[in-house]
C-alpha cells in the first residue's frame, strides 16, 4: 500500500491512464450545494494562497499482463468528477474567452488534453475519466458537447459551474490558483482484500452511505475488476433496477433490513450502522461461504419485496417472513437454511396477482 499526498491536479495530469469508476460503485450525486461548497473552498484556498484538503482517494492500479492498464477508483469519484466537470467548464469560458500568452495564461485545448482526454478514436474522444455506465453517457455527451441526460447529477453540475464563470466578476486566474491548491491523500492498494477496511474507515467520516452503498461495496470490492462487474450486472444492478425511482436507496435499504432481519431470526435492527455491522457478523461468522449466493438471494429477496412497495394491498408478504418459509432448503456452511432464491416463485405469484387485479 502506497500514501501520499499531492495536488488533485498532478495526480489527474500524471501517465496516459484512464480514471475508471468500477460498475458497482454508486451514482455520481453531487448536488448543487456541495458544488457551491467546493466552488467557495477553491476560491478561499486561491485568496487565502493556503492549501485546501479535499480529502482522500483510494484507487487501484489494474494490470494487463504486466503492464498497468488503467486506474481503478475505489473512493473518491465524487470528488475527481466534480473538479473534472470545474476544468470543463473552465475549458469552455476560455474558448469564447481566450487569455493573452505569456506567463501562467493557459488555452482550453491545454486544460482538455492535460486533464480530460487522452485522444480520439474515429473522431471520438477516449476521455480520461470513465464513469460507471450510469453516468458514462451522460459525461461523454460533455465532452462531445452534446445534450446530455437533464436529470443526470453530471448535466445538472456541468451548466451550475458554467453559469458560475458567466458573471463579470468571474477571474479564471483565481480559479485555477485555487484548483492548483487542492491538496489530496491519495492510498494505492495492491490487494483488493486491503481495500475494504480502508474504504469503511474513511467513510466513517464526512458525509455516509448508505446500507445499500455499504453492503454493496463489500459484496463486491474485494474481487477482480471483471469479477466485479460480472457481479454487478447479474445481481446487484437487477436488485437496484427492481425498486426504481427510489432515491437515496431508501426502498432497497429496507429491502437488505427485511432479509437481514429473517436471517437473524427477527432480530430487531435499528440504525444503518447496526444493519451493516449485523450483516457483516451475518456473513462472515454465520454463513462463511462464497458471496455469490448471498448475491443471488438478495436479489430473489428484493424482487418479492419490490412487489410490497408496488402493490400495498399485499399485506400477507409485507413482513417478508411468509415469504422466506416458501424457499427452498439450501446447505449453507453446515447449516440448512431456508434460501430466499426464488425468482420463479416471486414471477408465478405476481402472474397470480395480475390475474386477480388489472393494476399488474
């Protein structure tokens, strides 16, 4: 494992790699308060001429054979998109605003291809953040200058900070001073094993995730890159897709709590804290096994209990406990327990439910 501390702006100026957000990791969700802040931290940082600790950043290096192949993030996404999407924005005032040469002037062209674009590939930019696939088009159109998603988080952030550098105050020396003071703690590991504790220490602090973000995360984070997304996009995105809208996961939290509490045998869970350290005790001390089979349960559990929020009048199931006797019997670490893989169930009783009411 590797510590240091740096400039934001070095560590995105460094090598031709790609900063890629793994699929499992949530959204970007930035809003337009925590774009305020930053914008009124850089401009601080550049008037005071003090440095600003934006926070820390925990990545990985993944290899091709033996050659590094691209920058993996494991915390930190947040942070790197935000001032990706300032230098943007900046990138375009300078277009239509261009400095004089000479001393610390700098184009647009330099800000994109030092920080945004490594080059093209049939006239499409290969841009040097890759967001996950939720936001990946949404960054992309951009970079194109295209209409991006308008409730996308990146659309939405991209036109605050443009609107931003409109005013006639707007001083893009002062800002980048500022962006060049934007002091980081960046941590490489080189086990994905090492990356878990890490990542809960250091989100134990600032802002926290969610149930859904943590359980998620541990599921996943300690396997390979192409394990990871394998994962993701055959359980975990379809347990997620299940309770959509559902912002804040609040749905899919609820759902992790229900699971959680039948396997506990009832047991009464409170807080987010006690659900995720009950359902780390669960699995490691409990089940001890592979974590693809409490992926796959989880999302036969979500798709019956998606149905509570769709459907109210389901009163039977809401408890999920009548549920959970209906799985079948799996061995489970020497112990038989009842297993909530029952997608084909859960299909055959909506089918019920839509033959009974019109609303399905």
């Amino acid at each position: 494992m590797k510590v240091m501390q740096k400039n934001m702006l070095e560590f995105m100026d460094e090598g031709d790699m790609r900063f890629v957000i793994p699929a499992y990791q949530r959204l970007y969700s930035w809003n337009e308060t925590q774009c305020e802040e930053l914008w009124l931290d850089i401009l601080r940082a550049a008037r005071g001429k003090r440095n600003h600790f934006l926070g820390t950043v925990l990545y990985n290096v993944v290899y091709e054979g033996e050659v590094p192949d691209h920058i993996e993030i494991i915390d930190g996404q947040q942070r790197l998109t935000s001032v990706s999407l300032i230098i943007l924005a900046l990138a375009r005032h300078l277009e239509s605003h261009p400095q004089p040469s000479g001393g610390d002037a700098i184009d647009a062209a330099t800000l994109v291809s030092r920080y945004l674009v490594l080059g093209d590939v049939d006239e499409r930019p290969i841009t040097k953040l890759l967001p996950s696939h939720y936001d990946a088009g949404s960054y992309d159109a951009a970079i194109r200058r295209e209409t991006g998603n308008p409730v996308s988080s990146i659309t939405k952030n991209l036109a605050f900070f443009q609107e931003k550098m409109a005013g006639d105050d707007f001083d893009h020396g002062q800002l980048l001073e500022g962006l060049r003071r934007l002091t980081t703690i960046f941590v490489e590991v080189d086990d994905y094993r090492d990356a878990q504790p890490i990542f809960e220490s250091v989100n134990s602090k600032g802002v926290p995730l969610n149930v859904a973000d943590m359980v998620r995360n541990y599921l996943l984070l300690t396997e390979s890159h192409d394990e990871q997304t394998r994962l993701f996009e055959e359980y975990w995105k379809v347990s997620q897709e299940m309770f959509a809208p559902d912002p804040g996961s609040l749905k899919l939290n609820t759902g992790i709590k229900s699971w959680l509490a039948i396997r506990l045998k009832g047991a009464r869970i409170q807080s987010a804290e006690q659900t995720y350290a009950s359902f780390k005790k669960y699995v490691e001390d409990v089940y001890q096994g592979d974590k693809e089979p409490i992926l796959r349960e989880l999302r036969g559990f979500c798709l019956m209990w998606a149905e509570n929020y769709r459907y109210h009048g389901v009163k039977k199931y809401r408890s999920g406990s009548d549920w959970a006797k209906l799985g079948a019997p799996a061995l489970t670490s020497g112990y038989k327990l009842k297993k909530a893989d029952n997608e084909e169930y859960a299909r055959e009783f909506r089918e019920k439910l839509r033959n009974a009411d019109s609303r399905w």
